[in-house]
C-alpha cells in the first residue's frame, strides 16, 4: 500500500504546489482564481482519498504506521489556507 498512497502524497502535493505557483493579475483575473479553486478542490479529493485508504482497512491501519496520516492532512489544510486566502 505505500507505492499507491506515495503516488497519492505526491500527486496532492504536486497540486498543491500548482496552486500556490499560480499567481493572478489582477482583481479581474477570473480564469487564475478559478484554477487556484479548482486545484484545491482537486489536492483536497486526492488527500481524501488518501485519507480513506490509509485509515479506513484495519489491515492497512496495522501494517502502515501513523505517520502515514500526516501528509494529507498536512496538503489538505496547505490546500485549504491557498483557497481561503484567495490570490
């Protein structure tokens, strides 16, 4: 299970990253907002994701440690904070 959610974290943080590097012009830049929200969206599905992989199988839960936990919810809130704090 580490290969799948390796390539979860990363995809999440590559998203995060992508959202974070977006910078708009200006007030009228709609087009920039709009990707900023939608990659958010997207990092917060992918931690979510993530989340329910790692937590939801008991087999999982046992074989992984807990610090498996972290990183999506470290992306999920680096992704909340970008979307919250608008451009």
């Amino acid at each position: 299970m580490a290969v799948p959610l390796g390539i979860l974290h990363l995809l999440a943080a590559g998203l995060c990253y992508s959202a974070w590097a977006i910078r708009p012009s200006g007030l009228w830049d709609k087009d920039a907002y709009g990707a900023i929200t939608l990659l958010c969206f997207l990092a917060g599905a992918v931690c979510a994701i993530a989340l329910v992989v790692t937590v939801a199988p008991p087999t999982v839960r046992r074989a992984m440690g807990a610090w498996w936990v972290a990183p999506p919810l470290i992306l999920s809130a680096i992704a909340v904070t970008r979307w919250t704090s608008g451009g």
